[in-house]
C-alpha cells in the first residue's frame, strides 16, 4: 500500500497526529497549543492569500487554470495562484479542501452517480460536487457570494441553491436546519458557518453507508462535535489545495454494523 500524497510529496505530517499508512488517523492535539497555532495559521492563510491576488504575476497564465488534466502534485501548485479565485478554482476543478480527502470523495461519488448531495457552504467545490452527483443542494448565508456561485451554476440544474439567514451569528439555528425536509443524503459536506450545529443536523440525514466531509477539521472548537457524533472519523492532515501549508479535512461515516 502506497504512503498517503502528504508523505510521498515531502510534507512532515503533525506529530500529535497518529496516523496509519491509509492517510488516516486519530487527532490528539495538546490544548495548551491550539489557540495559538489557530491564530498563527488565519494570519497566515490571510496574509499569503492577500499576496496572491496583490502579485498575479508571479503565477502562471490563467491558460493553465483549464488544464484539468494536470496530475495531483500540479494541480496543487496551480491552486496556490487561485486562493479566493472562484473561476480559477473550477476551472482547475478542484474544492478547498484536502488533497487526499478530495481524492477518496470523487472516488466515492465516482461508484454512487446517483448520489444525492447536501452541502454547508457555497463555492468552487458546489460546481466541483454538481460534475460528480445527480443532485446537489447547497446552503449559503451570504446573498452576494451566492449570487457569484449562481453565475457559476448557470445552466447546472441539478444544484438547488438555499440562502439561510444573514451573515450575523445569530442565523446558525436556521442554517443548521436547512436540511431538513429534504430527505436523505449520501453525502453531507460541512464548510461553512455553525459546523458544530451543522453537524449535529446532518447525522438523522445521512443515508445509510453515506459519508460527511468536515473541513477544517483541526480546529480546536470542532473537536467535541465530532468526537460525540457517533460517527468514525478518518482524518486527512497534510496538503491542501490552494494553501501553502498541511491543512485538516475529516470524513465521519457510521460505524459497521456486525451481525449477530
């Protein structure tokens, strides 16, 4: 079995992460650190993603943005010139999130074409979802950026677009329950506002053998949600699209049941 991208590609994996040979692993991160790498990594992400808009010349044509067939290690390195550059980003065809999870969800939608789709966020990774499964419902609090997305969407009639609230915190009840009445999912995407509450609501919802991708998964206030879902979680630390450095995403999907 092959090592997982972040470790044939170089990257030091955390050391508070215990992890097997699949990528996957068992997040134990002393909390006396967490606050502080939190703020370390948002300035971080906030300053390099400023830097790639302010200098776009130090990135390749926008001609390799529609190179689709680039390997993964390329596609990569394009994404780092399309932080916060929606076109960009799709037409990469890629969601921010990380590299190996990206990689285990398309090979999941790829054996469900009829997979039924529910996402927390709106973005690049909508139209990325809406090329791999019959039906994607999405739910975003922000009407300008949805607005963008559904420029995006055009002509995409399997993506239903639902704007829950406003940007104040004080919308995360409705957001969260914004899936509700719409059934089962097979897959349940949580990369926008309220994932702890997300979550938490998307449980009852997720079909059976059905998975959920949680992104940004290491943050310290997420951790109690996903430990007490009742969900497995095979967590991804390592490369991450259109950022420098390893990032978290998790898949929760529900323990096996064993006959008896």
């Amino acid at each position: 079995m092959r090592a997982p991208r972040s470790v044939r590609w170089g990257l030091a994996r955390d050391p508070s992460i215990r992890a097997d040979h699949t990528g996957t692993g068992v997040l134990d991160r002393p909390s006396t650190r967490g606050t502080n790498r939190k703020e370390l990594l948002r300035h971080i992400k906030r300053a390099y993603g400023a830097f790639a808009q302010a200098v776009p010349g130090i990135w390749p044509g926008d001609s390799i943005y529609g190179e689709r067939q680039l390997d993964e290690f390329g596609r990569w390195l394009a994404s780092l010139g399309a932080i916060y550059h929606l076109q960009r980003m799709i037409a990469l065809d890629i969601p921010w999130w990380n590299v190996d999870a990206t990689a285990v969800i398309a090979d999941f939608l790829t054996c469900r074409p009829d997979a039924r789709v529910f996402e927390y966020g709106s973005g690049a990774s909508t139209v990325w979802l809406a090329r791999r499964a019959r039906e994607v419902l999405t739910v975003e609090h922000d009407a300008l950026w949805a607005s963008d997305v559904a420029v995006a969407l055009s002509g995409r009639d399997r993506v239903r677009q639902i704007l829950a609230g406003s940007e104040s915190d004080d919308v995360g009840p409705s957001y969260a329950r914004s899936i509700e009445g719409h059934g089962l999912f097979d897959l349940i995407v949580i990369d926008g506002r309220h994932r702890a509450d997300c979550l938490a609501a998307a449980v009852p919802h997720l079909a059976p053998a059905g998975l959920i991708l949680f992104d940004d998964s290491g943050r310290a206030r997420y951790r109690p949600a996903i430990a007490n879902c009742g969900l497995i979680e095979m967590h991804y630390f390592g490369l991450s699209y259109c950022v420098v450095y390893p990032d978290h995403t998790s898949i929760l999907a529900a323990p096996p049941v064993l006959a008896i």
